[in-house]
C-alpha cells in the first residue's frame, strides 16, 4: 500500500518537471543563445525587428521637387449674365395683324421682318396725300407763271405794283402748301412702312405673345416680340470693397482675362476681358460692381444666369512653388519635412504666399529643387529617417514595414519548431 502510494507520487513529480523544462526552457535559454535553433528565436513577437536600435523602422513617404512657375493671381466672384440689349418691339401703327414671319426661339438680324400689319388703309392714305401734294405744286406752278406775267406788264408800267405784290404773296402761300403736303406724304409713307415690324438688333426671339387676326397698337403692353441680345454678352459681378483699388489701378491698362465657370466651377464657359467697375461702394454689402464682356460665340451664357467669375489681376514669374499637401500648419507657424541626401527629414519652417487649387507658393524657407514630404509627414519628426516607395528598403506592396516583416518571419519559425 505504502509502495504504490510512493509510486504514484514519483509519476506526478516526473510529469510536473517534463511540462515545466518544456515550456520554460526556450524562452530561458533564447535571448542568450544567439546560435540556436530557428524555433528558438526570439518569443518577444518581434519586438527588436519592429522598433529597431533607433526606436522603430524607416517611415515610407511621397515626396515632391519644389519648382519656379509662374502663378496667376486671381479674384474669384459670384456674377449673373445680363444681355447688352433687350428690346420690347410694339407696332408704331395700328391695325390687324395679317402675318407673323418668326419662331419661338429663333435668331434673329438687325432689319429682319418679324411680323405686317393690313396695309390697305395705310396705302389709301399715302394716295391721298401724294394726291394733295401734287394738287398743291401746280397750284404752285400757275401761281409762278402769273406772277412772272405781271412782272413783265410792271416793267412796262401796264398793271398797278399792289397786283404784283399779292400774286408774290400767293405764290409764297402756295409754296407753304407744297411742303406741308410733302410732309403729309412723308408721314403717310412712314406709316406704311411701319405696317411691316422689322427686328432693331439682332438676338433671339422669345416666347410669342400675339396670333395673326389680332389687333395690335402702339399701346399693347406685351408688344409684337422680345428679343434678347446673346453675342457679346456682359456678366455683372460685386468685388469686396478691400479688392476695389487694386482692381481700379488695372482699369485702363492691358487688358485682364476674365472667365466665366459654371456653378461647379469645373468648366470653363467663356473667356473674355474684364470691363468696367462701378464708381462706389455699396454701403449695405461693402462691394464695389463690376463688369466683364464676353464674346458668346458658341452661346453657353444665357441671360440671367448665375455663374462663377474668375479674373486675372497679374502673374507671379518664378514663384517657387509646391503642392498644397506639402505644407502643414503648426504652433510656429507653416512648415515642411525637407528630405535631406542621408535619407532623413529636416522641419523648417516657411512662409506661405499665394495659393492655387493644387499648389502654394513659399515665399522664404525653401529653394527651388529642393525635395519636401507630401505623404506621411503626420508620422515624421525632425531628423527621423524615411525610405522612398520604389527604392531599397522601401516598404513591401503590402504596407507591412520591413521589420515587422521580419519578426512575422521569426515568430512563425518558432512557433513552426515547437514540438
């Protein structure tokens, strides 16, 4: 009894001290066995692959060459498209509208028929006065041969001067008559014309408000057509009041670029000039009107459209300049990771100048060639050393860092060579 009891114990004891030298025993003897196995390396999950003797890997960044170009400055504002022209055409007569010789919508030129009036009254008129007129010139003509007849008997002393004067007096009555009756026939001629309505400008037509068969007049509201002038067009837009003199010294000289974009300003629409700018300011938006002509040739502003107004004040030459992602803002001020030849990271910090849509200028600070960080300056200090994607030590495809590759590489071994 005493023997099996004995027994049994020294099997426990056997089993506990085989569990414990398999367990403990590489993790013990690892560290300080450099020439041991594959499996025994370091159970630490990596930790000197990962963090390095300097405190952790290169970090892989994008970089970008600081270069000179040329910026253009720009004022950007928000304009609506107003036509140079915009004609209401009434009838200078009235009378019943026989035809209408336009489409809704169509484009129209300076002295195209849009539409005629029933001539007939208006002919009859014109008879009449031209009627009048020539009654009134042979009126004119005998008066001027009796006059001359009773000159010739006064030189002979045959009629008495008061006949002579009189007969003077009705040729001078006759030749008033005359006028007057060419100016009826002059106003009557000019009333007939107005029978056919001929375009003032040329533009589009819009919307008819009239049918053949109606009676129009120079009274009707609505009119016969309107036509809106759409080559050249005019875009009228507010400037802050600060923008104001700066915009003024440019008013005269050459002449500054001017684009119209759409509401998504990702189109161009027109390119024109800058016009003119308005002589105050507005005291209830502190803004300054201004406007700017465009030619219109393929017909993109339409009148009353909103669009978005970039002009060109002038062009920065040699402006060193780099992408907006390089430049970051701290408690100093702006600054960039400039990467120097050993493959490390300089924090300097710049003065930024005038901005693009992708890049900014750098006033002071930075040369041009030199290379600055785009990508990965959130995990950069100053002096930390960083790979470039594409070159020796860069990280793999995968985004895993070099040294965790390595530790991955290790605790797989020894997790593979454990028994």
């Amino acid at each position: 009894m005493l023997l099996g009891s004995l027994v049994a114990l020294l099997v426990v004891v056997a089993v506990a001290w085989l569990a414990w030298h398999l367990t403990r025993t590489p993790a013990a003897t690892s560290p300080a066995a450099p020439g041991g196995r594959p499996g025994m390396a370091a159970s630490g999950g990596g930790a000197p692959g990962a963090g390095g003797s300097r405190g952790g890997p290169p970090t892989t960044v994008g970089v970008a060459v600081a270069e000179r170009v040329d910026i253009p400055v720009t004022l950007e504002a928000l304009g609506t498209v107003v036509p140079l022209a915009t004609v209401r055409v009434r009838p200078q007569v009235s009378g019943v509208l026989q035809q209408v010789l336009y489409k809704e919508g169509q484009a129209v030129k300076k002295g195209d028929v849009l539409a005629t009036i029933d001539p007939r009254q208006f002919e009859m008129a014109l008879q009449q006065a031209t009627g009048q007129r020539m009654r009134d010139e042979a009126q004119l003509d005998a008066a001027r041969v009796t006059l001359q007849r009773f000159q010739t008997l006064l030189k002979q002393d045959s009629i008495a001067r008061q006949e002579v004067d009189t007969q003077a007096a009705l040729v001078k009555q006759l030749e008033a008559a005359v006028v007057i009756s060419k100016a009826n026939e002059g106003t009557a001629r000019l009333n007939l014309d107005y029978t056919r309505i001929v375009s003032p400008i040329s533009g589009r037509v819009g919307l008819r408000t009239v049918d053949v068969g109606n009676v129009v007049g120079t009274s009707d509201t609505n009119g016969v057509a309107l036509i809106t002038q759409l080559s050249p067009i005019d875009v009228e837009f507010s400037i802050p009041q600060d923008q104001a003199a700066a915009l003024a010294q440019q008013t005269g000289r050459a002449a500054m670029q001017a684009r119209a974009l759409d509401r998504t300003r990702s189109t161009v629409l027109e390119t024109g000039t800058f016009s003119s700018l308005d002589n105050q300011v507005d005291t209830q938006t502190g803004t300054v009107r201004a406007k700017a002509h465009f030619a219109n040739d393929k017909g993109q502003l339409f009148p009353s459209q909103f669009v978005n107004v970039q002009l060109q004040l002038r062009t920065i030459e040699g402006a060193v300049t780099v992408p907006l992602a390089a430049v970051r803002t701290g408690t100093n001020g702006d600054y960039v990771f400039v990467l120097k030849e050993d493959r490390t990271v300089q924090l300097r910090t710049v003065q930024r100048g005038q901005a693009t849509a992708d890049k900014v200028q750098v006033l002071s600070g930075l040369q041009a060639g030199e290379r600055v960080v785009t990508e990965g300056a959130d995990r950069l200090k100053d002096g930390a050393r960083v790979t470039l994607p594409g070159r020796e030590g860069a990280a793999p495809t995968d985004g895993t860092p070099a040294a965790a590759r390595q530790g991955q590489h290790r605790r797989q071994a020894a997790s593979g060579a454990r028994p």
